[in-house]
C-alpha cells in the first residue's frame, strides 16, 4: 500500500481504540505493520513464553528492555512474511493443519487428546496453538515459494566442491558455531553506519572483557538465532555461510573472531565445537503416489476433492496402481502404477519430502498440496545406501542447496523488513 494508505489505516488504528483507552488500560497496538498491527497481548505472551524458554535453559535473563526489542522484531517479521503470504495466494487448509498437528503429536509419542492436555498445562490454549501452527506453515510455504524454489546448484559447484580439501581428508568434519550480528539497513545513512560500528566495537570489547557470548547475544545481536543465544547448530564445513566460513576453519574451539563486515552489518562468530561426524548411511524410500494437478478446467478445490476422494477408495482397500494408471496426472510414474522408485534426501521438493519421512511403511498418507498439485503416497520399503558416486553428488548437493537457502532467506527477509512500513506506538497507553 502507498504512503498515503499507510497513514491513514495507522491513523484508523488508533481512532479505534481511542475511546476504550480512555475509560481503563485495556489491550492497545504497539506497533502498526503495513496493513497489520502487533497488540500489547501478544508481546506479553511472547516475553513470557521466551522467559519460560531461558530460564529452563538455564540462560542469564538479559534486562526487560533488550528481550522486548528482540520479541518484537520477531513479531514485526512474522507479521510482514504473513501479509506476504497472504497476497501471494498461499492458504493452509484446515485438513493439513488437522495431519501437521497430528503429525506432531505423533513424534512426541501422544495421541491428540493426550498433547491438549499437555498443551493445556504449559498456559497453552490448543486454538491459540493450532493457529500458531498454521502460521508457521504458511510462513514456510512462502519461504519455499519465493526462496527454496530459486536456488540452483550447478554441476561445476558440485564439482569443485567434491574437489576441495575438505572432501580429501576432512569432509566428515562438523562445527557448531554461534553468531552475533550488528545489523546495517539496505538504506542507511552514515550515521546509521557509523553507530552500527560502534555497537558492533563496543560488543566485541565486552567479549574480550570476559562477558558471556551466549548473554550478548541474546542481548544486542539482531540475527534470526538471537534468543537461541546466537546458536546456529551443527554444521557441515560446506554449510557453513560462505562470509565466514574460512575464519571458522581456521578458529580454535572456544575462539571469538574479529569483527566481519558484510552489506548487511557487522558478525562476530565463536566456534563453540568441532567434531568428527559418524558415517552416515544415505536412506531411501521405496514409494508411489498419485498426482492431481489443478488446470483450466479442474478448479484447486476440485483437484483437492478428487485426491481426497482417491484416499477413500484407497483406504477402502483399492489398488493404488490401478488408481493411479487411470487418475494421476503425473503420466511418467502412472504408467509404472505411480512407481517413483527408490527416493534419496533432497530428490523431492520440500513438502513432499515431510510427509515421506513420516509415513510408515504400507501407510497411505493423507492428502498433501506441494506445487505441482495435490498428492497421495505410499511408502514401500526403506533402505541404508552407501558407497557411490551417485550418493556422493546427491549429498554435495543437498549441502551447497541449504547453505544457498540459508543465505538467501536471510538477504530476502532483511529486503521485506526495509521495505515495509513500520511505526511504533510503544509508548502509547
């Protein structure tokens, strides 16, 4: 929306709620977000959430001020990537909200009315957490629709990476690392820069006193890990952000980097461990599915009932490769009876890779939407593959994608934070 939209919805915004201000301190907008607002409530419940979170981590609570500026920056984001959801046709029906929901319930080993209950005595009310959930789900699609799906790995990248030094010797090598950064807007001005600096200076000073990397993250770090303590996990040499990923080589267990600059501000990374990782078995799926693809003449909602109709029959105790020689649309699999053959990690476009990882063996899944339209599988069988060159490119491959994701899906998310329209009523009551 223009400039001239913004103002006048930020200014209805707070004709709203005017009059009940007035009369008590009820819930009240703190910041308005484009088209959206963030309530007071809802930064409540986060900050609490988030204490809960770190004071079972055992992490040093960093003052109220400083969590607030991290939670709300996380909320600022969600609204934002929401609203982009939203324009670009992305919706979350509610039967695959209902098998996510299930789905996680099931790795935690509770069926669903035993997870409410668990829900319930956590604070958590269940709507509160389906919608949540529904939320993270879209936020994911359109990650996948605007970042994942435009990453490419050439063959040359595959193939100097099969070359280099850490796949002669030591590409079992692992690294957790953790990472502070000071950021710098895509349009700052000098001065912007220069307090940047400063911040990112007197951090590191603090880290050289003696203070505790995991606290100053939490505390002055803007990075998307900022209240996991700036952790980002274990990673593969080649996973490693290619910004720093020669500094983290090179870094002693327990070392603070310098300073390093890149167009989005200032990092500080901290090699927290290394180790050596276990040989790794590629896994496969033996499995077939059934495509329904919307067209010109088959509607979303048509294709969707159709492939719903299709799981009936087929948990009716129809033959999936009959169904599928005469329903799927994808021809090249249905003349095989849907046949897709053995499927390694990486193969299959995200959505349809999740719920092939967490459909059992004979187990025909639900109906599930990825872009190609709306499936129904079956795993097969599951097998350990080792020992090709075949495999060899396919985890090269796997490797240099989620590092290009990674680094992309940061680059996206600060071009949308810039380019929003954001203010803040934070002192308002």
């Amino acid at each position: 929306m223009d400039i001239h939209t913004r103002k006048l919805f930020s200014l209805l915004c707070g004709l709203s709620v005017i009059g009940a201000a007035n009369a008590m301190d009820l819930d009240h907008i703190i910041v308005v977000v484009d088209e959206d607002i963030v309530m007071q409530s809802e930064l409540d419940s986060q900050m609490r959430r988030v204490r809960d979170q770190l004071r079972q981590q055992g992490a040093a609570l960093p003052p109220t001020s400083v969590l607030e500026r991290q939670i709300m920056e996380r909320l600022i984001l969600q609204k934002i990537q929401l609203q982009r959801a939203a324009e670009s046709g992305v919706e979350v029906p509610d039967d695959r909200l209902e098998a996510a929901i299930a789905d996680i319930a099931k790795k935690n080993q509770l069926n669903l009315s035993q997870f409410k209950e668990i829900l319930q005595s956590d604070g958590y009310q269940f709507n509160e957490f389906r919608e949540q959930i529904r939320d993270e789900i879209m936020i994911a699609s359109l990650r996948t629709r605007e970042v994942d799906r435009r990453v490419q790995v050439s063959e040359s990248e595959i193939n100097n990476y099969l070359s280099n030094e850490f796949n002669q010797g030591s590409s079992d090598l692992e690294f957790r690392i953790s990472h502070i950064l000071i950021s710098i807007p895509a349009s700052a001005t000098a001065e912007e820069q220069r307090e940047a600096r400063e911040r990112a200076d007197s951090t590191m000073r603090r880290l050289r006193d003696g203070e505790n990397f995991s606290d100053l993250a939490i505390a002055v770090s803007d990075g998307q890990n900022a209240l996991e303590k700036g952790d980002l996990g274990w990673r593969r040499a080649e996973e490693i952000p290619s910004l720093f990923g020669a500094t983290v080589r090179e870094m002693e267990i327990g070392a603070i980097s310098n300073i390093i600059t890149s167009p989005s501000g200032y990092h500080i990374i901290k090699l927290t461990e290394r180790r050596r990782g276990d040989e790794i078995l590629v896994e496969q799926t033996l499995a077939r599915h059934i495509l329904i693809s919307p067209n010109e003449l088959v509607s979303e909602q048509e294709s969707h009932n159709r492939c719903k109709q299709l799981k009936i029959r087929l948990d009716g105790g129809d033959d999936f490769a009959v169904l599928a020689r005469t329903n799927s649309d994808d021809r090249s699999s249905a003349i095989e009876g849907g046949d897709l053959g053995w499927i390694s990690k990486g193969q299959m476009v995200p959505e349809f890779e999740e719920v092939l990882l967490y459909t059992e063996i004979g187990e025909i899944s639900h109906p599930f939407r990825t872009e190609f339209g709306w499936h129904v599988l079956q795993v097969m069988d599951r097998r350990s593959y080792d020992g090709t060159d075949e495999v060899k490119r396919a985890k090269a491959r796997s490797a240099i994608r989620q590092r290009k994701k990674d680094e992309r899906y940061q680059s996206w998310l600060r071009r949308l934070r810039d380019e929003a329209y954001v203010e803040y009523r934070v002192d308002e009551r």
